[in-house]
C-alpha cells in the first residue's frame, strides 16, 4: 500500500495554463494599474487564486519563497513543494515574499538590488481584501497619463519608489484578480 500523497491544486494543462497565467503577470507589471483575471491554480487556504496561479508560474527550485503570516502553514509548504520545488526562505533571502500587507512587514527586510544588480530584489505578492481602480494616483512607465489603485499603504510603497532603480516590486491580488506596481511607478494620494 502506497503512502504516497498526491497534491492537488496545480495548473490542469501545465504549458498553457502557465503560459497564459505569465502572459497575464507580465501584462499587469507593464501596465501598473491594470486589474487582470488570474486563474489557473487551485491553492490551499488562505491563498487566492490569484497568488496561487503567480507562484505556480513565477517560482522553481531555485527560486527562495517567504511565506508570511497565515500563508506560513503546512498546506501551503507541501503543496508549493510538490508543485515547483521551490526552498523557502527568510524574508532577508526571498524571491519572492507572499502574505497579508501586515504579515509581509516591513519592508526594509526584503532585498532591494544593489546599483551593478538591480534585478537581485525581492518581488512581493501581496493578499488584499479588496483590489479596484479607485485610491492612489500612478504615474510612469507604462501609464499614459495616470492609473488608479487601491494600494494598502501610500507612504510605505512611495518610500520604496524613492529608491529606484533599486527597490521591490509587488503584485497585489484578491480572488481571481491581480494588479502589479512596479518600484519605477510614482504614487501619490488620489480617488
């Protein structure tokens, strides 16, 4: 009798529901702003669909995962295990950092780049209650004139865009969708 335990949850047609699912990331990261549906994955409580799908598509062996706050728990461990391998790591050694805006503080924890290394920081995901196209004013790279985004904390992401070309960048998700503001986008208070 075999002990084996097989996880479900995973993408149903691996290349093309990842294709799509990295498709649809891309698209949000260069358009800050934009809310796009994100399906694909089938995750264990309390992750979203959205952030299930992102780390399906986003994370493998050798990419480090934080799991802060409630995401930390032992469903989640085996089952982003089973489907890509990915270690988990410190929040001072992650990739890629999911959990709750609270959780996930603060900031200063995660890696931001250095100026010859940019890229070697940390891309946050960050599980909301809510996500719509109301609330702070974005402006930047990808926006033609401005975007709108419910953000969980203006002063903290403002202080992070102050540091590019260093800093983090995040996807926010909520249910089935996703947005992304990456450190490039100037925010400030807006409706």
């Amino acid at each position: 009798m075999s002990t084996q335990v097989q996880y479900s949850g995973g993408f149903g047609n691996a290349p093309i529901d990842a294709a799509h699912a990295f498709r649809a990331a891309m698209t949000v990261m260069a358009k800050p702003g934009q809310i796009r549906t994100l399906r694909g994955a089938r995750p264990p409580e309390p992750l979203s669909v959205a952030a299930g799908t992102l780390l399906l598509t986003l994370c493998d062996p050798d990419t480090g995962v934080y799991l802060a706050g409630r995401a930390n728990n032992a469903e989640v461990q085996r089952w982003l295990s089973f489907h890509t391998g990915a270690p988990f790591v410190t929040a001072e050694q992650a990739d890629f950092a999911v959990g709750a805006w609270d959780d996930l503080m603060p900031l200063g924890a995660y890696r931001i780049g250095t100026p010859e290394y940019p890229d070697r920081s940390a891309t946050l995901i960050v599980e909301c209650d809510v996500l719509h196209g109301n609330g702070a004013a974005l402006r930047g790279p990808g926006i033609q004139d401005t975007s709108h985004l419910s953000l969980p904390d203006i002063a903290a992401l403002q202080g992070n865009a102050l540091l590019y070309p260093l800093g983090c960048d995040f996807f926010f998700t909520c249910g089935e969708q996703v947005a992304a503001l990456p450190r490039s986008t100037q925010i400030t208070a807006g409706t």
